[in-house]
C-alpha cells in the first residue's frame, strides 16, 4: 500500500522540481543588491498591475524620467542614483511587503511611493519604523504623512484643493447650486469631496445632491439623470479622467449642459480623448498650467512626449509630473545634506523651501505636506479629441 | 415621471449589455457546466479587437453601419478563435476533472487574459472610434441617442439568432443533446469535441458583440472593463437560471433595472450590494433562478 | 492530560520561535530579515484562511467563494474593538504589565470578531440549506462584495479612506498559534462522527440524510467554525499591518484563497497548508520577472492544475500515510510475538493514541 503511494509522491517530483527551478531562477536573476560605491539605490513602489496599474505606471514613467535627467547632469554627490521598482497590484499589504523588501532586502536609502493614500497609509509605518525617509507623490489624505516624521509629500491634501475648488465655484462662476458626484471607492474622491461640501457651504452655497459611483463604473445615467431633476447650477465630479471623461460624455447625453469641475485627478491627455468636447466650459484645480513658461516644465513635456510619444498618452498626467518632482525634491535633499544617510537626507528633506519643480513652487511645512499654489483650468477641446487646458487663475494657500 | 421613464431607459440600456455577456455564460455553463470567469475578458478582448480594427476599417465601406458591421464581425471571428483555444488548451486536458479544477483554470485563464492585456494595450483607457455619428432621439423631454437604439436591437437580433439556431438547427439540437447528457451525446455519433469546442467560439463572439456595443454606447476601454461587467453578467445568468437562454436575457435586464432604480433612487453608494441583495433573495425563494429547471435529485 | 500537554508545548515551541524570528530576522544578522518575517506572517494568515475555507469547500462540499468578506469582517470588529475599546480595556487591566495588557486586548479583539463572524456564517450558512453547487458559490459571492460595500459606507472605520490606527499587537507567535489551532481543530473535527457527516454530505447529501445525518446543523456548523477562523485571521492580519482597506478584501482574495486550497489538494489539510505557503511565497519568487511576474504567476496556477488536476497533494493526507506505516509496521511486529506468545489475546488495536 505504501509502496503505491510512494510511486504516487514520485509522479509529483518532476512538478516539484520545475517548481523550484523556477524560484532558484528567479532568485538568482537578481542582482546583487545595496548601496554601492558609485551607485545611490532608491526605491520604488506603486500598482503597477491590477486595477488602479494606470497611476503606479505614470509616476514611474515620471520617476524614470527624473532619475535619467539627474544622472545625465553627473547624478548626485558623484555617484549615479538607481531606482528598484516593485509592483504592489494595489493593495495594502502588498505594499507593506514590497517596502519592507525595499528597505531591508535591497537596502535603499529612500522610498518614492505611492500615488493611493491607502498604500501609502499601509506602508508608512514601515519606513517610519526604519527611519528611512519616503516621499509619496500623490497621496492627498493628509493622515499620510502624521504617520511620522519620515514621511513627506509632494501633492497638496484633500482640504486645500477643496477649498480652491469651492471658492472657484463661489467667487469667479458664481455658482449657488451645485451637486456632487463622488468616487467612492477611491479615499482621493471622498476627500476631496468631503472638503468642498464642508466649504462650498460655508460660502453660502447649496449641495442639492451628493451621490456617488465606483472606480471601474462605465454606466452613469442613473446617477446623472437623478442629478438632472434636481437642476444644479454645476456638478463637482472629483474622480480620475479614467471615469470623468465618460461621465462628461453621458451627461451631455442625457442634456445636462451645466459645467463640470474637479481636480488634479482629471489630469491627463486621455480625458480629452474620450470626454472630447463634452468637457468644454469645465474647469479643474491643478498643480501646473502647460502654458507656463516654467523652464523646468517645458523640458518635462518635451521629453515625456519623445520618451513616451509613441504610446497614446504623449502628454503627462499628474501623476508623472508628480512623481518626477518627488524624485528631484528627493535628490535636491541629498545634494543640500551631502550625505545619503537616512537622516540627514531626512532633516534636509524637511528643509525644502521654494524647490521649483515641473509642479510648481514647492515648500515643505513643518508637518511635512508640500505648500504650493494651485492653478484652476478650463478644458478646450476641439472635435478631433485634440485638446488645452486655458489657465483660468491661481489660487495661493 | 420624466426622470422615471428616463430611468427606464437607462436600465433597459444597461441589462441589454448584461444581458449579451450572460448568454456567453450560460451557453458555456449549460454545455459543459464551467464557470468560464475568462468570459468577461474575452469580452473586454472584443472591444480591444474592434478598437484596432476600426482604425483600418473605418472609412472604408460606404456607410458608417457598414463599417460598424465589418469591425463587429471580423472582431467577433477574432474572439471566436481565442473561445477555441482557451477550450483547446486549457479545459479540454481537465474536462474530466472535478468542476473545481475547471474553475480553478478558468480564473487563471482570466488572469492571464487580464495581466498579458494590461502589458500589450497598456493599462491606460483607450478611446474607443466613434463608428456611428451619435445622433439624439427626443421624445418630449427624455433623450436618447441612436447608438442606444442600435444597440438594443443588435443585442435582439443576436438573442433571436441564438435562438433559432440553439432550437431549429441541426447542430443547435446536438448542442442540446451534449448539454442534457455528454456521454449519451457521444454514444449517438455525435462528435462532443466539436460541438464544445463550437459552444466556446458562440460565446466568445457573442461576448466580442457585447464589447462592441457597448463601445459604441460607452466610448472608454480598459484591460479591466471585463471583470465587473462580466461578475455582473454572471450574477445576471445565475438569476434567470443558468443554462437558460431567455433567463439570460431577463436576469440581464433586471440587473440593469435593479442597479439604475438603486442608483437613481435609492442610495447610490449602495448600487453593487443591492444588486447582490436582490440576487440573494431571488435564489432563496427561486433556488435554481428564475427560469431554471429545478434538478430532479436521482436517489 | 494529554492533551494539555500538547498545547502547553505547542505554546512553547512558538514562544521560542518567536524569540527566535526576533532575535534573527528582525534585530538580527540576516539582512532580508524584516522581508522574510512579513512573508512568514502573509503566508501563517493565508495557512489558517485556506484551512478553513478547505472545511467548507474541500470537507463538507458547500462550495463557498466569499471568504474574504468573512476575513473583513473579523479584521475590521477586531480593529474596533481595540481602536475603540482598547484604551477602556487596558484601563480595566492597569495592574498588569503592558504585554499583559496588549495580551489582553488581543484576546478580546480575538473573542470579537470570532463572534461576528460566527454569527455572519450563521446568515450565510442557511441560505447554503437551499441552495447548492454554482448558486450557493454565488450567493457566498454576493456577500463577500455586500460586506465590501458596507465597510465602504461606515464612516467610524474609514469607509475609502481604510482604518489606520490600529496598534501592533500580533506577531509571529499569535498568527502561528491560531494557525495550529485551526489545524488542530479541523483535523480532530475530521475524525470525529462531524467530520464524518461532513464527508457523507460532500459525498451524497441524500444518502446522508438516509443514514440520519442532520444535514442542516453541519452544514451550518461547517460555515459557522470555517468563518470564525477566517475572522480571527482578520484581527491578526489587521494588528499586524496597522491598517486596513477594503482593497485587501474584494472577491479577488477570495479566489486567491480557492486556488490556494484546489492547488495544494482539495480537502487536504496539509494541501491547504501548502496551497496558502506555496501563493504567498510564489509571487515573491517571482518578483525577477518584473513586468511578467503576474503573467508567470497564472501560467503556473494553470499548469499546476492542468497537469495535477486533483491538486499537488490530492486528497491523500501525508501525516495519515506517515503514520499508517508506522502503525502497520508496529502493528505486524506486534500481532507477530502475540501470536508467538499466546492466541487468546484481543486483536491489536491500530487507531488510537
């Protein structure tokens, strides 16, 4: 009887053996990682696959960009920087192991990660824990960085874009009835939603009806009919492009001829493409106007679309821009600290005051959240899906 | 009431695309009882397929209906062919296996499709061509647009096709008889490998329809579109009866209904967990769907 | 005595472990250390979720695929309960020192989300007394993505935002003992007249009824003991990251969890064991082909099952085979001196101890 059995475990060692080849392989594919004489390694991590691949693939496409541009004007401190890149498939505790892998396994000296405040909230404590400085590029919710003194942003949080938004509703459209339409799946949507009811109302304005969708939705007639009964003066919709565009479109579909509004999450050349000119006459916050003549930002826009031109999405979103600026402001701070140690590029990091970047003026406050301007733009886009944003104003914290 | 007839429309609209993707399902399942959860990416494949052939199609035949056609049926050819390999290579080898195993392998199937799509396309959306100018219907104040309609009666005919063929052809009646019985099937001359591998190819075109359609309607395309709208669309075919053609259709439009009135009416943030509520409460009074056969228990 | 015995030793053996994993992979001279240890933790939480899923699916053959939703609602109770509560708790034990204390709101996070989720597999469970096969496997579906929605909708623990603030309190040795007591606990309720019923109703559900089983009551039994062991991996899995989000509990976890269960042998605990070791490590190995990775990862899920279609273990159990041939052995040597010795003797039991 055994002996049956045996001959059974044995029709499942070649299985076994494929199985572990294919895991030696893997292993040994590495190289050998940690900091070398003429190397700086920094991490990054962000959702390079599942369902939210589109923001961890632009901010690295923007974090590559920055690494080569720094490394090509003779790197940092002399040696070149190096990015180790890790997917997280957009989940908490994928990105809790793959920082911990990048700190402890690959020894980076500094993490760059991520764009879903819930990752980054999940990962957070790991570098704090480490004292490894991290410096998410689009993480708005604003307990990201209250996890500890390592940890730093780029972006603005939910409560200021609110607020542009909603005094951009008041004063400049003179909205008095406006109704929203949140994402809420996404922490970035609520947030952001949250804040401009609290202060669209405190302005004196009217919320006729809050609803709401799910990331991934493509069907939103339901809610935008609910919301044409109700005869709002403007619909503040602050998702990402991936959704506003088809929400432009089934709104002027349905006959809502109202304008639209949002935030940076509308950022990218692809809402043109599929809103088209639906979106003409809507307005959303922004880091960064294309039309300023900010050397730094030309250059990133020229050299995204020869880089990435080949690809549908030749003009960077916000994301890319962000995670470019995040790499920069990170290696601004080794340069000013002279030094790759964690805690020096730490306290230099939280000395950043006025460091131009493709997003703007950026300074680091003391509870290290980026302090920087907004910009409000008015989408133009012809019938060709060719499209600009017309900036509109600024808006200073 | 306006918005309520409205409304109407908008669910109508939105079971019609359940409703195509469920039929993919339910044939598969009555044939071969599998799960394909790879349904809904060959649905998302469909769109992709169609997005890269409207590019060289579009433009080219004398109207835009004509290229609309074109685009669907070669891309529905396209999908077949993956529907016949995904049998050839993946399920056949395991058709005697537990029906776990099966499932097993089409949840990888589907990951596959999904993770190999996000690198080839790319995981941003994709403008889907506007191969039909939209043009707006108004009756009195509600509004619908043309691709609408031509989608409705698409997704009809397509129903009644399957129809005929599924009950008056001769290869239709040898689906059935595989679906009742596969081993009986066999023992009456009928080549079973062929009529599964023929079931496959129906669904997958089929689904390759839905994902057109519904491009046409709702221009954005992403690798991912498939997961929720197939999830749906399986959720859908279970409450009319899985293996039933026409419960398809009706689990389809009640899904629709169901999430537009949630939506429009009730409490939007709750529109996925009343669709599965309502699902949990049909099964429990209805245990094998609306229109399903109760399965007489052989003691 | 015995028995006692056992977990007081167990006890020991994953203190000292635990000692350890501490002195050598966190504080210690292996540089992966920290990355190994998280691994270590994913894979015992999805050991104790596949064992428990395989007493539904593989056991008592209610095809379930809302795992997940049971491992939400523990770990988002569990998080409450120590959020919320914890500072009342350690209030209430101030005498002790503030292990103790910790102990002490862990256990009672524990006993909290055990009970919920022991109530939510009450809820799911009867619906399991009409349905079967695909239209159960749907409505346990339909929960999970029900459960995601709620917590999405319940601002007390961060709907979108996720529930951030909860203390660390598990470790190596809280998840590893709840991994050996979940084992332990399915595999004496296997052997027991339960396990038996929960077989005979896998195998024939009227046949079952026939020889008197009450059908209704073990399979309640079975989702109601499968999710509370689901729950509690969800308190140790949310004290262990710190912070939760519903992106950890779609129905895509709950996938996860079934191949795990089909790959390592259905109804297998050992394969269920080696189905959640093998997918937590698997993706890591992985991680040299970069853009592929997830490609290579379902090319293997489905080569695996394509060419060991009754999972790598199948349904035999190594432990049981170990000792069988152990006990035959020991057993032929024995019946061969009584026979020797005298012939009026009782034959020689092979089970027990």
């Amino acid at each position: 009887m055994l002996f049956s059995d045996m001959k059974k475990l044995r029709n499942m060692i070649p299985l076994a053996l494929a199985m572990a080849s294919f895991a030696c392989l893997s292993a040994c594919n590495k190289k050998d990682a940690g900091s070398s004489d003429n190397e700086i390694l920094i991490g990054h991590y962000g959702s390079l696959t599942g369902a939210t691949a589109t923001f961890g693939q632009s901010a690295q496409k923007g974090i590559e960009m920055a690494v080569d541009a720094i490394n090509e004007s003779g790197g940092v401190l002399g040696k070149k920087l190096k990015v180790i890149v890790e997917d997280d498939q957009g989940k908490p505790e994928e990105a809790q192991t793959v920082a911990t892998k990048l700190i402890s396994k690959d020894r980076v000296v500094a993490l760059l990660g991520e764009i879903a405040s819930s990752n980054s909230l999940a990962a957070a404590p790991v570098a704090q824990a480490n004292r490894i400085p991290m410096i998410s590029p689009g993480s708005t919710n604003p307990k990201v960085t209250m996890v500890g003194d390592y940890i730093f942003r780029v972006c603005f949080i939910d409560p200021f874009q609110g607020l542009v938004m909603a005094k951009f509703a008041t004063n400049t459209l003179k909205l008095k009835k406006v109704a929203v339409l949140r994402d809420i799946k996404s922490d970035y949507s609520v947030g952001l939603a949250n804040f401009f009811v609290e202060n669209f109302a405190k302005m004196g304005g009217t919320i006729v009806t809050d609803i709401s969708y799910s990331q991934g939705d493509k069907d939103f007639t339901a809610q935008l009919t609910a919301i044409k009964a109700k005869n709002p003066d403007g619909i503040f919709v602050p998702g990402y492009y991936t959704e506003v565009g088809l929400i432009a479109l089934q709104a002027r579909k349905l006959g809502i001829t109202v304008t639209l509004l949002g935030g940076d999450g509308w950022d990218s050349s692809d809402l043109w493409k599929i809103g088209g000119t639906a979106l003409n006459g809507c307005f959303y916050s922004n880091h960064y106007s294309v039309d300023d003549p900010n050397p730094i930002l030309q250059k990133f826009v020229k050299d995204y679309k020869t880089r990435y031109g080949k690809t549908s999405d030749s003009i960077p979103d916000a994301m890319a821009a962000l995670g470019y600026d995040a790499a920069l402001v990170l290696a601004d701070a080794m340069k000013r600290a002279n030094s790759t140690r964690p805690d020096s590029v730490r306290d230099a990091l939280a000395q950043t005051k006025g460091f131009m970047g493709v997003t703007g003026n950026t300074t680091l406050d003391s509870n290290r959240n980026a302090v920087k301007p907004a910009v409000v733009l008015e989408v133009k886009v012809d019938d060709k899906g060719n499209g600009r944003n017309v900036f509109k104003e600024t808006v200073s914290p | 009431m306006e918005s309520f007839l409205q409304q109407l429309i908008n669910g109508i609209s939105l079971g019609s695309i359940y409703a195509l993707v469920a039929l993919g399902y339910t044939m598969v399942y009555g044939v071969l009882r599998l799960i394909n959860f790879a349904h809904g990416d060959v649905y998302m494949l469909g769109a992709y397929f169609g997005y890269y052939l409207s590019r060289l199609v579009q433009g080219r035949t004398p109207s835009h209906l004509l290229d609309a056609a074109v685009v669907m049926i070669l891309s529905m050819i396209g999908c077949a062919l993956i529907g016949v390999i995904m049998e050839r290579f993946a399920y056949r080898p395991v058709r005697r296996a537990s029906r776990l195993t099966l499932l097993i392998i089409a949840i990888g199937v589907s990951l596959l499709i999904e993770n190999a799509s996000q690198l080839i396309f790319g995981a941003n959306p994709r403008f889907f061509p506007q191969l039909i100018p939209e043009t707006h219907i108004h009756m009195g104040n509600l509004m619908l647009t043309n691709q609408q309609v031509i989608v409705l009666v698409t997704a009809l005919a397509l129903m009644i096709l399957l129809n005929l063929f599924i009950y008056r052809s001769r290869t239709g009646k040898a689906m059935r008889a595989v679906s009742y019985n596969l081993d009986a099937a066999k023992l009456m001359g009928i080549d079973t490998d062929r009529i599964i591998s023929l079931t496959f190819a129906l669904g997958s075109a089929l689904a390759a329809a839905g994902g057109i359609l519904v491009s046409i309607n709702i221009p954005g395309i992403d690798p991912l579109m498939g997961v929720m709208t197939g999830l749906k669309a399986f959720v859908a075919a279970v409450l009319g009866g899985i293996g039933n053609i026409f419960g398809a259709v009706l689990g389809g439009l009640i899904l629709g209904l169901a999430e537009v009135m949630v939506a429009g009416y009730g409490s939007s943030t709750y529109r996925d967990a009343i669709a599965f509520l309502i699902l949990i409460a049909i099964l429990l009074f209805k245990p094998s769907g609306l229109l399903g056969k109760g399965q007489v228990e052989k003691v | 005595m015995k028995r006692l015995l056992w977990i007081a030793g167990t006890i020991g053996a994953l203190l000292l472990l635990q000692w350890g994993a501490t002195a050598l992979l966190l504080d210690g001279p292996i540089r992966q250390g920290p990355y190994y240890y998280q691994i270590i933790i994913l894979a015992g939480i999805n050991i104790v979720l596949a064992v428990s899923l395989n007493l539904t699916n593989g056991i008592a053959g209610q095809f379930s695929i809302g795992h997940a939703g049971f491992f939400a609602v523990g770990a988002y109770m569990a998080a409450s309960v120590s959020y919320y509560g914890g500072p009342a708790i350690r209030g209430a034990v101030s005498f002790l020192p503030l292990v103790g204390q910790d102990t002490v709101v862990l256990i009672l996070a524990l006993a909290a989300a055990a009970l919920a989720t022991a109530l939510a597999g009450l809820l799911v469970g009867i619906p399991s007394l009409r349905l079967r096969g695909d239209y159960l496997a749907i409505v346990t579906l339909g929960f999970g993505e029900i459960i995601r929605v709620l917590i999405l909708n319940i601002d007390a623990v961060g709907g979108a935002r996720g529930f951030s603030g909860i203390p660390k309190l598990s470790n190596f040795f809280w998840v590893y003992l709840l991994v050996a007591a979940v084992i332990a606990t399915v595999w004496n309720l296997v052997r027991s007249s339960y396990g038996r019923a929960f077989q005979a109703i896998r195998e024939n559900e009227i046949a079952a009824q026939a020889m008197g089983v009450d059908v209704t009551r073990h399979k309640v039994l079975a989702f109601v003991i499968s999710s509370m062991f689901a729950g509690m991996a969800g308190c140790l899995f949310g004290h262990y990251t710190m912070y939760l989000h519903t992106n950890s509990f779609t129905f895509v976890k709950s996938f996860e969890i079934i191949i795990m269960i089909a790959i390592g042998g259905l109804g297998s605990i050992e394969g269920a064991v080696l189905g959640a070791v093998l997918l937590t490590v698997l993706p890591e190995a992985f991680r040299g082909f970069e853009g592929y990775r997830m490609i290579v990862y379902s090319l293997a899920v489905i080569l695996i099952m394509i060419y060991r279609p009754q999972g790598i273990l199948g349904q035999v159990s190594v432990i049981k085979r170990v000792r069988a041939h152990f006990i035959t052995k020991k057993a032929a040597r024995e019946a061969a001196t009584k026979a020797a010795s005298s012939a009026a003797k009782m034959p020689v039991k092979a089970e027990g101890a």
